[in-house]
C-alpha cells in the first residue's frame, strides 16, 4: 500500500508539473511546436544580422552576398567591403530577395552581379518577391536567362538607383527587368544591349530593356540604348500599367532588320489600357517593322494614353509594307489617345520592303495638339 501511494502521489506531481508548464507556455505564446522546431521564423528573426557587408564575390557561403540577403533582417541595408571588386557570378542560381532590403553596390562600373549558368526558369540574376520593398542601387545586373525577367523579374516594389542593366535575356518577358504587380522605379540608371531576336521570337519578345504588367512605372535620368524585342524594343508596358518618363532618352532600341510585319514599338510599346506620360523625353532612330519605330499604341483589349510634354520624337523608322505606318508613332485604330504639347514629333522615317517613303513618316492617326508642336507629315 505504501508504494502504491508513492506511485500515485509521484505520478500526480508530475501531471502538475507538465499543467503549470503549458498554463506558461500559453501565456508567453510558446508551443511545443516552435520549442522544437529550430528553423522557425521566430528563431530566424533572432539571429538575424543587422546590415550585413559582403566580404567576397563568392556565389554563396559565409560572407558572400547570396548569404549576406539570407542572414539580413528586414529593413537591412547590404553594403560590401573595400576587397569586393569585379564580379560576382551566380552559378546556384538567382539572388531572392524575400524582406524589405536595401543592396548598394560601390559603383556600376565597380562590381557586376551575374548570372553564370545556362537559361532556366530560375536563372534572373535577382528576384523580388510580392509584398517586399527593395532597392538596388550602384552596382551593374549583367547575362541573366530566363522565361521572364532576365536581369530582374520583380513582383513587389523595386526601386533601380545608379545602375546598369545589361546584356540580359528573355524568352518572353522583359530581358532587363520584367515586373508584374507592384511598382518600379527606376533613376539614373541605363539599360543597355537587352534582349535577342531570334527566328520563331516574332511575336513573343516583349520588352527589351523593360516589361511591365498591372505595375506603376516610374523613369527618371535614365537611358535606354541597344535592346531588342518584338513590341516594345525599349519599353513595353501592358495590363493598365502606370507610365511616368521624365528626362529620359530611348534611342536605338527595337528590332532586327530581318524582322517582318510583326515587330511594333521599337522604343516603346503601349498596350491594354496603359497611361503614360513622356516629360522632357527623346525617343530616336528606334525601329520597327509593322508601325511605331518609335512608339506603338495597341488598340486591342483597351485603349491607352500617350502624353507627350517638351519632348522629341525624331529619327525613327518603319520598314515594312504593312498597312500600319507611322515611322515615329503609330496609333493605328485611333481608339487610343495622344496628347501633344510643346514637343516635337519630326524627321522619322516610314518605308515599304521596297524603300518608297509612304503617306506618313511622323505619325499616323489621331493626334491631339495642345498647343506649341512641331509635327512632322502625318495621315489617318
């Protein structure tokens, strides 16, 4: 009877014990779920570091900066050490930016993030994900291959500052950046040498240096030079997108010659209800093949609207016999809207296969001047 009443009285402390403990853990919000689990978010909040600095261009690893975004805590600003210099080359795939982070560089012309593996689906150089704030600034984004976003594929909101983006592939959406969702803003910063044409690409490539869906676009000081794409050699913006260019130039963008009646939009491409405003912009010697060597606006799936203010479109050209024309902007169906002021929209160039100046090199259709233009030849 006496070890029974041990047993009993033993087995009872016990049961308090493990009562009192929960009656705890529930107040202070433990578990025995996060007791355990060592790779919880909590325990990864506590040993996160307060603006990490990179100190080698290692793909991954401690101090490299693949670990430098893994280790940060939200609101981090990244920064890299006096030895990282050249070139950090991605050969496990893209950098995800998951967390409100900060990356600046020492300079674009100082250090270059590339990607050093094949195209895949994860080969964007950085990838931001939806919800996160991010901005990467002084530093160059160069060789990225992937389906979308080849440079930068961003699905939160991204600000680009005194960067370079180049010499980035896409199969379908934005060789530089492609964003979807959220915002982008870009300043003093170029985009340079983005995209490839190749046979079969006629109708897919969208965006050379830039695409955006359903996204507030933001350009400020920053050139464009050098991208290919199917519509929207340097800028294509679609899905009732946002546009805002200021002080910006878009020159030499668009599509290879070979290239037929399917390329539009050599500098900017305009699609589904987009509004865009163009403020103190060149956009020249762009080209395209169907109409808009300079800037296309598509008539399908909702009409669009261009604003043109103290800006020159001059010097694009049209080479096709598609009934399309407008060497420097083309509003085809006339169901999109153009707004005009103190611009100048002249000395662009429309020809046919067999290089007979058409009807209208400057512009072709529906034109609203509000005040203090200079417009080249135009026709409807």
């Amino acid at each position: 009877m006496f070890r029974l009443k041990s047993h009993a009285a033993m087995f009872a402390l016990v049961i308090g014990l493990l009562t009192t403990f929960n009656q705890t853990a529930r107040a202070e919000s433990w578990s025995w779920e996060n007791l355990f689990s060592f790779g919880s978010s909590a325990n990864a909040a506590a040993v996160c570091t307060t603006n990490p600095v990179v100190v080698n261009d290692l793909d991954s690893g401690a101090g490299s900066l693949r670990q430098a975004v893994i280790d940060a805590c939200p609101g981090s600003t990244i920064t890299f050490g006096e030895a990282v210099h050249g070139t950090i080359s991605l050969t496990t795939g893209r950098i995800v930016i998951d967390k409100n982070l900060t990356i600046t560089g020492p300079g674009a012309d100082a250090l270059t993030i590339r990607n050093a593996s094949k195209m895949g689906d994860q080969n964007n150089v950085i990838y931001v994900n939806a919800g996160v704030t991010a901005v990467l600034s002084d530093l160059t984004v160069s060789d990225g291959y992937a389906y979308h976003g080849g440079g930068i594929f961003n699905l939160g909101n991204l600000t680009v500052r005194n960067a370079v983006i180049r010499n980035n592939l896409s199969v379908d959406y934005g060789s530089g950046i492609s964003s979807f969702g959220g915002a982008l803003t870009i300043v003093n910063s170029i985009f340079t040498d983005n995209g490839q044409m190749l046979p079969g690409q006629e109708n897919t490539a969208l965006g050379g240096g830039i695409s955006v869906r359903d996204t507030s676009l933001t350009i400020t000081d920053s050139t464009f030079s050098g991208n290919l794409a199917a519509k929207g050699g340097g800028i294509y913006a679609a899905a009732y997108s946002s546009v805002t260019i200021t002080n910006s130039t878009i020159s030499d963008n668009g599509n290879p010659g070979w290239v037929g009646s399917y390329t539009s939009g050599g500098g900017l491409y305009l699609a589904e209800g987009v509004v865009a405003t163009l403020t103190n912009c060149t956009v020249s010697h762009n080209r395209a093949g169907k109409g808009g060597g300079g800037i296309y606006m598509e008539h399908l799936y909702g009409s669009s609207t261009l604003t043109l203010i103290n800006s020159t479109v001059t010097k694009n050209r049209m080479i096709s016999n598609s009934e399309n024309f407008g060497g420097g902007i083309s509003n085809p169906e006339s169901d999109s809207t153009v707004n005009v002021r103190n611009s100048i929209i002249a000395g662009n160039i429309a020809l046919t296969d067999s290089y007979f100046y058409t009807a209208s090199p400057d512009f072709y259709g529906t034109l609203t001047s509000q005040g203090y233009n200079l417009i080249g030849t135009t026709d409807t």
